[in-house]
C-alpha cells in the first residue's frame, strides 16, 4: 500500500508541478513578447 | 442536483458562457486578421514560437474528459488511475522525437494526410481518413455534448441550448481567426485551467487533514491505495497506447508541428507534455477527499464538479464557486473543440475536397471555402449531438483503431523500406481484433490489442520483400 508520505509527495508534487507550468508559460510569453517571436 | 449542490442560478450560468463567448470571437476576429493567405489561416503562417506552441499543444489535449473523467478514475482506481491518465502526456513527449524528422521529410507539409499518400500510396492514405475522421468527429460530438451536459448540471442551462451555444462559439472564432485564433485562444485558456485547476486543489488541500484523510482511505476504500491494482496496471498502458496513437496520426498535433517554427517544434512538444502530466492528478485527487471530508456523491461522473464545489462552498466562496468550476470546465471544452475543427476541416479541405475530390481551391475561393466547411461540420456535430447518443462510446472504441496507427507512422517517419501492403493489413487486423477485445476482454485491452497486432505486422513489413519509399526524404509539393 501507498504510504501517507508518499500520497503527500505525490499531491503536493502535482500541484506544485501544474502551478509552475502556468508560471513557466507567463515567463515564456513575456520572453517571446520581448524578442518578437511569439508567432 | 443542479442549483442546490452547485449554487449557480440559470442566468449566472448564461451570462457566463456568453461573456467568454463574445471574449473569444472578440480576440478570434482580433487575431485573425493576421490571417493572409491559406497558410496563414491554416499554419499560423508556420512561424509559432515556444510560449504558443507549448501553451496550444497542452490546451487541446486537456479536454473535458481530463478535468471529468481524472476524478472518476482516482475514485476508482485509486493512485494508479489518475498516473493512468497522466500517462497520455507522454504521447506529447514522444511525439516531440518525431516533430524534426516530421518537418525534414515534409517541409512544404500541410495535414497529417500528407503523410501517409507520401508513404503508403492512395490506399493507406485512405484507410487514415476512414480512422481520423470517425475519431475526430466522435471527440468533436463527445466534447460537444459534453459541454451541454455540463452546462445543465452546472447552470440549469438546457442541454440543447448549452450544447448549441458552446459549439456557436467555436464555429465563430474558429471560423474569424483560423489557427491564430485558435492558438492565441488556447493560451489564455491554458492558464485559466492550470490556474484554476491549482485553485481549486489548493483548496481541497487546505480543507483535508492528510493524516485523517489517509486513515480513512485506507480503513474505507483501501483499494484506492493498493501498490498491485493489475486492472489499474492494464489501464496505464492502455492509456498510454491510446495516447500514442492519438497523438502520433492526429492532424491536430501536425497542424500545430507545421505551425510552428521548425527549430521550435520539438521544444514546444517535449514542454506541453512535462506540463500536462500533472494536471490529471492535480484534478483527480479531489476525489480521494470526497470520503474523508464526508460529501456524497450521486453521480460517479459529476464527481470533480461536486467536490470542488462542496470544498469551496466550505470555503466560503458561495456562488463563486460554481462560476470558478464553469469557467474552467468551459474552457477547457473550447480548447479542444476549436482545434479539432479547425484541424478536421484542414483534411476535409486540403485531403477530401483537394485530394480525393480534385477540386480547386485557389487563394481568393479559400476562405469562402474553408468557411462552408468549418460550418458544414460544426452543423453536422450539432446534428449528431443533439440526439444526445452515448457518441463517447464511438471514441473509446476508435482506441484500437488509432492505436493500430503508431507503429505505421513511426516507421514510415524513420525507416527507409517497408511491405506497405503488410503494414495496411496489420492496420486493418489490430483495428478489428482491438474493437473484439474491447467488447470480448475489456476496455482497457482494446489499444494493447490493437497497437500489439499492428506492431507485428510492421516488423514483419521491414523484413518480407520491403519496398525502397519511393519519395524519401524528398520534399513533397502542395496540391
């Protein structure tokens, strides 16, 4: 069976990983905003 | 079940849904008008750079289906249900290997058709578009009827209406902007669903005592936490393969690697996958809060929307909460609904009418052109969802069908000669024994099937009286 720490790693982990990933697209919108090269 | 578990009233629900809409037709005509000639309305004009790209790949595939079904997989199958589904990611991933290769051998390339006429001749260029077409128009119908379902559960909305209006808006901004439009539409939307998604889970997070929680799991439902789950097992590589073969024939993932700018392709690729993986589990554990904090649940498949909703209202958020869950769910029906018609009408355009029909199209008819069809099939969706069939079933069973398409584009991508008859056969026999597994074993057999017997088939191509491809490596030419 899964253990409690590893439910706490494994929940915690995907949200910390999905709220980075819309952090990492803001980053990359304003990178290609800069250097014109959004499309 | 409608007003009184999501505290949302009908006209809440209504002004809503049109806001976004008239938002998204705004920003649809807004960016369309960048939108020149025939490849800027297709392509983007082929020059998408990371933060779209990345942002576009990762929007279409989180569907209704992600946000919905994520929850009623941890509630079933536990830990290993939701890594089941997180699984489909790696579809993105792999395809990320192939989007360099993909551009190298068709740099002039507008479909995924292009593909397989260069490679295995009219005959499999034509057995793709029997599959494509039936998968695409039974996701397009399965997400169209989603979205009026989840408009009435969640607004009160009725379903006809709901459905009508969500696919209104698509057809209009798809129809104004072409993949601009959708590619620009898919970035707010991606970030309005990672960020509500995180909301939301932050909340449940806040609300639970993980010690309670994990002890009443493992008193309860201690299934949901078993390390050996050999059903949840199957799953994760049924997932997966289905996730393959959907990504790997799509012409949504060609549209979008012809779109974006060659060097970038790859990149965009690999990125939506890491960042999709998460997202099914950090929209799915909701449900393993469902017991421990005591909220029934009536509906199996209601499950994310009746949790998130009795945690936020916990929370203190009243209506807002059932706005927050609209808007999410909303969004992340349109992010698909718009790029499988604008990618299912680039085939039917450039493969159908072009193609098989030999029509012309020149560049002053092909915005009339393309227009007639984004609408002849957004009118042929509607008609097909308004019944309300169970057209979901038609999508999970297209699984051994498009899982029957992985090995057949891997070696046509890298290889230099194959048995294309053999490799067709193989198509065709993975197709109808994964559809007999799917009703004889089990769903969750259907793609292995498939994917397994088409596997030995292309292997057993490579090596009996293989065929030199005729055009390798050569760049093929437009119609």
């Amino acid at each position: 069976m899964f253990s409690e720490s590893f439910l706490h790693i494994f929940i915690y982990g995907a949200l910390g990983w999905t709220a980075l990933g819309a952090l990492a697209l803001i980053v990359l919108l304003i990178v290609d905003w800069i250097r014109g090269t959004l499309w | 079940m409608t007003e009184d578990v999501f505290s949302i009233s009908r006209s809440t629900g209504w002004i809503v849904v049109i806001l976004l809409g008239v938002l998204w037709v705004a920003l649809g005509i807004f960016w369309g008008k960048r939108a020149k000639n025939s490849e800027g309305f297709m392509l983007a004009g082929r020059n998408v750079g990371l933060s779209l790209g990345s942002a576009t790949a990762m929007a279409t595939w989180v569907t209704s289906n992600t946000t919905m079904l994520a929850p009623v997989f941890a509630l079933t199958l536990g830990i290993w249900g939701m890594l089941a589904y997180s699984t489909a990611s790696f579809g993105l991933l792999l395809f990320a290997l192939f989007v360099g290769r993909i551009r190298t051998l068709l740099p002039a390339g507008v479909t995924a058709g292009d593909f397989f006429r260069l490679r295995y001749g009219r005959a499999g260029w034509s057995l793709f578009l029997i599959i494509t077409m039936l998968y695409s128009l039974s996701w397009l119908v399965s997400m169209a009827i989603a979205g009026g379902d989840l408009l009435e559960a969640l607004a009160g909305i009725p379903y006809l209406q709901g459905m009508s209006l969500i696919l209104v808006v698509c057809i209009l901004y798809t129809l104004f902007g072409g993949l601009y439009a959708v590619i620009g539409t898919d970035f707010i939307q991606s970030l309005i669903i990672l960020v509500g998604i995180v909301f939301i889970g932050g909340l449940v997070v806040a609300k639970l005592d993980f010690s309670t929680a994990y002890e009443h799991i493992s008193t309860y439902q201690p299934s949901l936490l078993k390390i050996a789950m050999p059903a949840a097992l199957l799953a994760v590589f049924n997932n997966m393969l289905f996730g393959f073969g959907e990504v790997f024939h799509n012409n949504v993932w060609w549209s979008r690697a012809f779109a974006m700018r060659k060097d970038v392709a790859p990149k965009a690729f690999f990125l939506s996958g890491l960042l999709w993986f998460p997202i099914p589990i950090a929209a799915g554990f909701i449900a393993l809060a469902a017991g421990p904090l005591g909220i029934n649940i009536p509906d199996e498949n209601q499950t994310g929307p009746v949790v998130a909703s009795a945690v936020m209202n916990m929370s203190g958020l009243g209506a807002a909460s059932g706005i927050l869950i609209l808007i999410v769910l909303f969004c992340s029906m349109a992010s698909s609904i718009d790029s499988l018609l604008a990618a299912t009408s680039d085939l039917l355009i450039e493969d159908v009418q072009k193609g098989l029909f030999k029509a012309k199209v020149n560049e002053e008819k092909f915005r009339r052109s393309a227009g007639i069809v984004i609408v002849g099939l957004g009118v042929l969706v509607w008609l097909l969802a308004a019944p309300h069939w169970p057209i979901i079933n038609a999508l999970f069973i297209s699984g051994p069908l498009v899982g029957s398409l992985i090995w057949p584009v891997i070696a046509g991508l890298f290889w230099r000669k194959i048995n294309r008859r053999i490799v067709l056969a193989g198509i065709i026999a993975g197709s109808a024994l994964g559809v007999w597994a799917y009703f004889s074993l089990g769903w969750f057999t259907a793609s292995l099937v498939g994917a397994g017997v088409s596997m030995v088939a292309t292997i057993l191509a490579r090596f009996i009286s293989p065929e030199t491809f005729r055009e390798a490596d050569l760049p093929v030419q437009n119609h």
